[in-house]
C-alpha cells in the first residue's frame, strides 16, 4: 500500500465514524426487507404445490412430494437470506475504523460477498428446480390403489375383519393384514361394514 | 506530505468501553496537538448463517503493528492538500500500537 493510499484509507475510516447511524439504519432496512421476502416464500411455495392433497398418491410419492417442498422452502430461505448478508451486511460486526484494518475488512469482505452471491444463486436455482419436481411429481404420480371397504366377516369358523375384495368360486376374499384370507360364502352367517379393525 | 513511521512522541490509550483506542501526539510538521479516536464501528457482515445461529462477531484481538495517523490538530495551514476531509495540517505518518 503507498503512502497516499494509506492516508485515503484512514480518512475513509475516519469518515465512517460519523456515518454510523446511516449505515446501521440502511442495514435495518435492507434486513426487513429481507425479512419479509422470506416469509412471502412460504406461501409461494405452498401456491405451487400442485394437485390440492397428495395423501392419496402412490408411494414413494407421498413422501417425496412434501420433502421436495419442505426442501426447496429451505434452499429458497437460505438463499434469500445469504443474498441479503451479501448485500447489507450485519450490523453486530465491528471493526476498529483506523485505515488498516478498514482496508483489511474491504478486501475480506469483497471476497465474502463473492462467495455468497454465487451460493444464493445456486441454492435459488436448486430451490426452484425442487419445486417444479414436486409440482410435476404431484401431477404425475401414480395414485394409490383405493381399498375396499372394512368388513367383519362373521362364519362358522370364525370372525374376520379386512378389506372386502371379491368373491371367487364360492368364497369371499377378504384381505386381513398382508394376507387374503378364504370364506365359504354358505358358512357366512353376518357382514358388516366398519371403520377400521380392531388389532 | 509528511513525516513517515514516527518512533515515538505519541500515546496509544483505551478509548472508551467498546475497547477503541485513542492516539495523541504532537504533529511532526506543524507542531499542533492532534488525536484522533479509533473506535470500533459497524461496517458489515460475517455471513447470514451464523448470525442465524448464534455466532457473533468473532472476539476482538487486540490490535498490533502500525496504524495511519494523519494530523487532526484543528488548524486549517497553509498547502493543505484540497482533497483533506480533516482539520489539520495535511501531514500523515504511522504510529506502532502497543504490544
């Protein structure tokens, strides 16, 4: 650093002593706006989700779609948040203002906000991509097989309760659990219709 | 424009509670008494992430090694560059904080 340049730097430091409610004040105002931007993310994300519910989609589907959202709410709030500390800075960070030590902030910080404006724009493309999977994931997911309906099967060998399936050479199918289960249909002697099965 | 690392002739004092520091001295061209506070002041950021989490600022060292000082002694001279924001004389050197 030259001689003059030193001077410079240390009248900019000086200089930045009386601007302290300035730049605390723009920082506040940068960061509110900030603020508000993250929590408009949330509803715009949950506008884009697709079809209204995807309890009724196949699995995996089920799952992936809530977690491609969950994440991308995320990616896109870290993103806007990184984008904002690159663009205001953070008020609670002090520095001592001679002119050395105010040039060694500059150039770390020069360098800082370089990094973070390249991580936001990857976390807002990754962000965005997740939400446009969810969407057409939403829509093209296969949906579940629906069931039939929950019976008590009561015969002359017994009581089950399962899901109600067919009926096949003289027998009702009913499905209890992961196995399908035979009833003579002569041998039933009640079927009722019920909510769920007692374990 | 001025004298250059000056040896000593010049006190390094706390400056406050926000742990700045203050130097004062006699300006080696123009014989004026000058000082000039060095506080600490916000200029930005470490990153979003941890202030989200809790990490501050990392702790404050203390200062070394040699810090500008250019002549605040009040006084409009002669020759003064045109460009000085300061009341002085125009002069700078360096002063070597204390260990």
């Amino acid at each position: 650093m030259s001689r003059l340049d030193a001077w410079r730097w240390a009248q900019k430091a000086q200089r930045l002593q009386y601007e302290q409610l300035e730049i605390t004040r723009k920082q506040a105002e940068s960061w509110r706006t900030g603020l508000t931007g993250v929590t408009t993310l949330l509803a715009a994300v949950l506008v884009v989700k697709g079809r209204d519910g995807v309890g009724d989609l196949a699995l995996p589907y089920r799952w992936l779609v809530p977690v491609l959202l969950a994440a991308a709410l995320a990616m896109l709030v870290q993103a806007t948040l990184t984008a904002v500390g690159a663009a205001s800075g953070r008020p609670s960070d002090r520095t001592l203002l001679t002119g050395e030590d105010l040039r060694d902030w500059t150039r770390g910080e020069v360098a800082r906000i370089e990094r973070a404006v390249t991580r936001a724009r990857r976390l807002t493309v990754g962000g965005v991509a997740a939400v446009a999977v969810a969407v057409v994931a939403s829509w093209l997911a296969p949906v579940a097989a629906a069931k039939g309906p929950l019976v008590v099967v009561e015969s002359a060998g017994g009581r089950l309760c399962g899901a109600l399936l067919d009926t096949s050479g003289g027998s009702l199918i009913v499905k209890v659990g992961d196995n399908h289960q035979l009833v003579r249909l002569a041998d039933v002697t009640r079927i009722r219709s019920v909510t769920a099965c007692s374990r | 424009m001025g004298p250059g690392p000056q040896a000593s002739g010049f006190t390094v004092t706390g400056n406050g509670a926000d742990g700045g520091l203050e130097v004062s001295g006699t300006c080696p061209a123009c014989h004026g008494w000058t000082v000039t506070p060095w506080p600490y002041g916000a200029v930005g950021s470490k990153g979003v992430l941890g202030s989200l989490l809790g990490r501050g600022a990392p702790a404050q060292e203390k200062p070394t090694g040699r810090r500008t000082v250019y002549c605040e002694c009040g006084h409009l001279h002669p020759n003064r560059p045109e460009t000085a924001w300061d009341y002085g004389c125009g002069a700078f050197w360096t002063v070597e904080l204390p260990a």
